[in-house]
C-alpha cells in the first residue's frame, strides 16, 4: 500500500475511534449532580493532563512549545459551558449544535489560512466547499429540534441527567441545591443552551489552531518554529497542560467569587476522571487524524459524527429527544451530515 494509502487507512480508523469516544465521553456523567459544573470541569481536566502525560512518556517527550498551550486555552474556556449546555437543552441536542460549529470554525481556519495558517489545499475543492456548506444546513436543522429536559424550577423536585438536585445548602438561598440554570424558564433555557453551544462550538474549533500554527511556520527558516515536529501528537502534552491550568485559573476564580465556599460534587470526581479520560484518547485519536488527513478534511467528519453517537444515546438511552417530528428533522439532518462528511473524504482522494 501506498504512503498516502496508508495514511488514509490510519486516518479514518483513529476518526472512527475518536468519533465513538467524542460521542459518549459526557454519558458516564448523565446520572450524577453536577452543580454548576465548575467543580466538574476541572475534575475532568486534570484526567485530561495525566492521560496527554502517559502519551507525551510513551513519545519519549517531545520538545515542548509552549504556544501550543493557547489551544488548550482556547478550548477550557468553551468547555466550562458544557454543564450548563447538558442541563438547558441535553447531550444530544448540545453535542450536535457544539459540534457543528466546531466543524465549520476548523473547517474555514484551515482552508482559507486564518490566524496566520497556510491555506490548505485539495484535490477536489467543489467536494470540500459542498460538505462544508452541508454542515450548515444540517446546523440550521439541529435549532429546530426541541429536547426533553425537566424544567428545573424552585418548586419542581426533577430527576437525573445533570438535574438532580442536593438539598445542603445554606438557608439564605431560597432554592438550596440548584445552579443558576435550574432557575431559568423553558424559553430561557434554551435561547441559553443554544447560545452557549454555539459559543463553544467556535471556541473548540480554534483549539488546533496553535498547532497548525506551529507546523506551518516550522517550514520557514525566518521563524522561531523551524525544524518543529510535524507530527500532531508531539503537541498533545503541551495542548493538554494549557487545558489543565487554564481550567484551574478558572476553577480558584470560582472559588474566590463563591467565597471559598465551592459547590462541590465528590460523587462525580470518579466519573469525571473517567470522562476526560475517554476524551483525551479521543482527542490523541484527533491528533493522528489531523496528520493524516489534514485539518481542512478531518474537520468535517470528527465533528460531525459524534453528534450522531450523542443523539443516539439521547433518543434511545436517555430519552431526550422524542416525537415524530424530531425524530424527523434529526434523520434529516443526519442524512445532510453523512453527505457532507463523505464530500469532505472524498475531496481529499
């Protein structure tokens, strides 16, 4: 087999693991009470950290650049909005809004060479522009579906995904236990959860940005880069120490403005060890696809398909999203996501 061959090979089965593990990463958290998520976004980025230093170990350390961390910043910073995402609108209907965003933001970095990227070229661009623009009608698609979730009011005693409620709280708060998301209306709700998954979505799909940054200028001889690796998961350990400390900035600013009294949640230290750690495989799987594939074609495709694993443990686990009429739109919009992902592929042959 060929180099590009097998380039392509290891390409689609690293997306295809990344894919199923992006997919269901949030699923070991979906019975227990979060909080605020604040307590919990730092949780999983220290496992996030340990599993990037087990690999950084087994590449025998690579040179590490520190303007690599800015990535990991970039996407802490969208990551503190995932529990307030789930509680609002739920995992599915989250996942694939983030998502698409994600894809479209990475999508465009890369092809056009924004943030001082080198555009990134394919064999057949009408495919790639094609799968891109599919993307965003399967996101127009994606508001349309309504989610299921409890409407957590001070009056309601709501039952799991994100939404149970503990009842120690101080006297003073008139709705001891809930976060400032279980007291918005349905309506307020979602316009949050929407916006917020649209936010992160753009912020996530900057992550890489550094990276690409890195490599590109590493060809130049003019630059501070020269002579960097251009293998993406030499950068992992640096990606994932800038995740691990910008989430830890962001965790004692919490617990500064909470009055060193943080909601914290110690039943979902365990899962949430588990969740980062199934997402920092995931993303190390992210890494080898973007060396193989390039940025401007994995883009579409890892972002687009853990939507659909996210969906399918929405509709047939946890029951998130139901009706004939979602259940419509969701097929739809699946069928416009496997289009454009294939355009994607299929540009690059």
């Amino acid at each position: 087999m060929s180099n590009n061959g097998t380039d392509l090979t290891i390409g689609f089965l690293s997306s295809s693991v990344a894919i199923l593990l992006f997919g269901s990463n949030y699923v070991p958290l979906k019975t227990y009470d979060t909080g605020d998520g604040m307590f919990l976004q730092w949780v999983v980025c220290a496992a996030i950290w340990l599993v990037a230093l087990v690999a950084n170990l087994i590449l025998h350390c690579p040179k590490f650049w520190p303007f690599a961390m800015v990535g990991g910043c970039i996407w802490a910073t969208g990551n503190i909005a995932v529990v307030p995402i789930v509680k609002t609108i739920g995992l599915g209907l989250g996942l694939l809004i983030w998502g698409s965003f994600n894809a479209l933001t990475g999508w465009a970095s890369s092809r056009f060479g924004w943030f001082g990227m080198d555009a990134e070229e394919v064999a057949r661009p009408l495919l790639n522009y094609v799968g891109a623009g599919l993307s965003v009608v399967s996101t127009f698609i994606f508001l349309f579906i309504k989610s299921e979730i409890p409407n957590n009011t001070c009056s309601v005693d709501t039952t799991p995904l994100l939404t149970e409620h503990v009842t120690n709280e101080t006297q003073e708060d008139p709705c001891p236990g809930f976060s400032w998301v279980d007291k918005l209306s349905t309506v307020q709700s979602r316009r949050v959860g929407c916006g917020l998954a649209v936010i992160s979505g753009i912020l996530y799909g900057s992550a890489f940005v550094p990276v690409i940054y890195i490599k590109d200028h590493s060809k130049r001889n003019d630059s501070i880069y020269t002579g960097a690796s251009q293998y993406d998961l030499d950068y992992v350990f640096a990606h994932a120490s800038g995740i691990f400390l910008t989430s830890t900035v962001y965790f004692l600013a919490y617990c500064i403005t909470m009055k060193n009294k943080p909601k914290l949640h110690p039943e979902t230290v365990l899962p949430g060890f588990l969740s980062g750690g199934l997402w920092a495989i995931a993303t190390c799987c992210w890494f080898i696809t973007n060396h193989s594939l390039s940025a401007v074609v994995s883009f579409p495709i890892m972002t687009a398909g853990p939507g659909l694993v996210a969906a399918m443990w929405g509709v047939f686990i946890f029951k998130e999203i139901q009706g004939l009429q979602n259940y419509l739109l969701m097929i739809l919009a699946f069928c416009i996501i496997l289009t454009g992902a294939l355009c994607t592929a299929f540009s690059k042959l």
